[in-house]
C-alpha cells in the first residue's frame, strides 16, 4: 500500500553545504522545506569525500573542515524543523495542472511541492576509476576511491595515483603516519595547489615519501590480495612495487542524471539560471550551487550561500502569492529573531 503524498511549499534536491544553507533562507520566510539527498547522510560531497579537508574561505571561519562546516548548518537550520529524505535519488518531476510539481524517488516517496530547488552540486558524481582488469575485486578492501577514515590505513604501505589536489593532499597526510607512501602521476606536472606540489618535493627530496612519473599496467595477487602493482615509466619500463593499499584520485565523473530529463536548460551539463532570483528555463524551478551555470558564475560554497538567499527571496510569489516580503535583518527584526527563537537583544 503505498502511502499519500507529502504536501510542501519547498523541496530542495541536494543536503550539500549550499542546499543546507537554502533551509535557512527559506527558513527565515517562514518556509518549511523537504530535503532529499541520494547520499544516507547530510553534508554532500564536502563530507563523502573530503570530511577531514581543511575550508578557509567561509566568511569569518579562518578555517572549519567539510564536517565542521556541515556540523554547524545543521546547528544553524534546527529552528526551522526541515524534513529529511535521505539516501533516496529523484527520479520524476512533473509540472501539475495547478502549477504544483509531481516529484518522486527511488524509495517511492511522493511530494506535491510548490517550488523545487536543485542544489545538487556537480550531479550525481562518481569517482573516475582505473581501468585495469580484475582490479575491481580489491575495491573496498585494498584499493580505494575515497578515504573516510584516515585511521585504517596508519602503519600501511600506500600508494597514491593522481595528480590533483586530493592525490597530493592525502600522500602529505599519510606521511609519517603510514609505513610508506608512493605518490604515481602520468607525468611531471599537477592539477594540484603549487604549495603542496612544492612540499611533496620537499619530503621526497627527505626521502620521507616518493614520486614516480609512470601509470598502473597490471598487478599481482596472492591469497586473495593485491600484492603488488606493475607502473609502466616514462622509460617504458615496467616496475613492481608491493603495497599494502592503494588509492585512486582521476576526480569525479559528474551526471546529470534524471535531471537531464526534466526539461530544464542545459548548458555544458549545468543548469541555466537568471541571476535575479536563480530561476532555471522551468518557472518555480530553482538551481544554486555548482549545478547551475551563469555568466561569470564561480563554483565556491560562498558563491552558492548568496544564490540561495536570492532564490529564497525569488520563490516567494510562487508560495504567497498576495504577500509582500520585505528585507530584514537578523540583528535587529524582532520577527526574525521569533521564528529563530532567540531573545530580541536591547540596544541602548
């Protein structure tokens, strides 16, 4: 028996930083939002790949990690009893007779919601995986997409494949506290931060880590475990190298995914919006984060807070449509402070 549908004013497609800042703003307008997110916990990529990866750039937070930052939206939204839909993926969204959207998901939850807000981050992203037969058998036991507890792989011998900033950022990491770490990159250059690039150096030239330029051809098992790797040099020549694990980091293989099909504009796999209120081609329908795409859009979470604000802003017509919402400020609104059930400071 399936159950009725959930009647909402607001569905926000994504629990990333950005998608959890959007409860807020809407929150503030006294709108009470559904969040749905594929993922089993809150926080989107921030805490499924980086939960450790220091953020400096949040206004001031001279420094907070993926959960941390995570960790305090949630604190922050609480007041506004957001309704979470999690490890469920949207598959259908259809526009209704009465200018409400249909939208369903993998696990069969069904929502009529006024306004939709895709927060999606890059899509339904996958980590890019090394093409070497047989490998995959070692997946999640010796050989690794992501690192979400740093603690297993102490004491280990590692070897790391990659060129970007999550490569160099977790070979720095595990030194000194892995047995060994190989860094392996197709070639002499990165993708990654100039200042860890220089550090790795600086530790290989310690012999405190190593850098091979060459990329995985094969490997060896024994008993059931990866024993070693075969890297094939510049030089053409192919060496074994005995590894306790190894880590992957060719970056993320965003999709789209269902909301291609949705009828919304597309522009290199972004969603298309106005910057007036973040409205994608589809009316009621917004898009903030680094899902949509805009003349000089800049993918930073800071950049997806000022979205989400605008878009709170934008929805409104379509949720009251004979109420007029005007700018206040939490430092001073007594109604904001109400619905954030917090006292009304007294200023002399």
């Amino acid at each position: 028996m399936s159950l009725p549908p959930i009647e909402a004013d607001a569905v926000i497609i994504g629990a990333g930083p950005v998608g959890l800042f959007q409860v807020f703003e809407l929150g503030l307008l006294e709108i009470k939002a559904h969040v749905i997110d594929s993922l089993p916990v809150v926080g989107g990529q921030c805490v499924e790949l980086y939960p450790d990866k220091p953020i400096y750039d949040i206004p001031a937070v001279p420094m907070c990690t993926g959960q941390e930052l995570t960790d305090n939206l949630m604190k922050q939204i609480e007041p506004f009893g957001a309704h979470f839909h999690l490890g469920q993926e949207v598959t259908e969204v259809e526009k209704r007779s009465d200018g409400r959207f249909d939208l369903r998901t993998t696990l069969g939850t069904h929502l009529i919601t006024k306004t939709i807000f895709i927060a999606a981050g890059v899509g339904s992203f996958q980590a890019r995986t090394i093409k070497i037969d047989g490998i995959e058998a070692f997946e999640n036991k010796q050989l690794f997409y992501r690192v979400k507890d740093p603690t297993q792989f102490a004491g280990k011998n590692i070897v790391i494949c990659g060129g970007g900033d999550s490569a160099l950022d977790w070979a720095l990491n595990f030194v000194g506290k892995a047995e060994s770490v190989i860094l392996i990159h197709r070639r002499d250059g990165f993708k990654a931060a100039p200042s860890s690039v220089a550090k790795m150096k600086e530790l290989c030239a310690k012999y405190e880590m190593q850098f091979e330029v060459g990329q995985i051809t094969g490997f060896e098992e024994r008993d059931g475990h990866l024993r070693e790797i075969k890297v094939t040099g510049s030089d053409g020549v192919t060496r074994r190298m005995p590894l306790d694990v190894l880590l992957v980091f060719f970056g993320l293989s965003p999709k789209l995914g269902p909301i291609a099909n949705w009828g919304l504009g597309i522009d290199r796999k972004q969603l298309t919006v106005d910057t007036e209120r973040f409205e994608t081609t589809v009316p009621g329908i917004f898009a903030v984060g680094d899902i949509n795409i805009y003349p000089g859009k800049k993918k930073l979470i800071l950049s997806g807070f000022h979205e989400a604000a605008l878009a709170a802003f934008g929805c409104v017509q379509y949720i009251y449509p004979d109420k007029k919402v005007h700018l206040q400020y939490t430092t001073t609104s007594t109604k904001l402070h109400k619905v954030l059930g917090v006292e009304s400071p007294i200023f002399d």
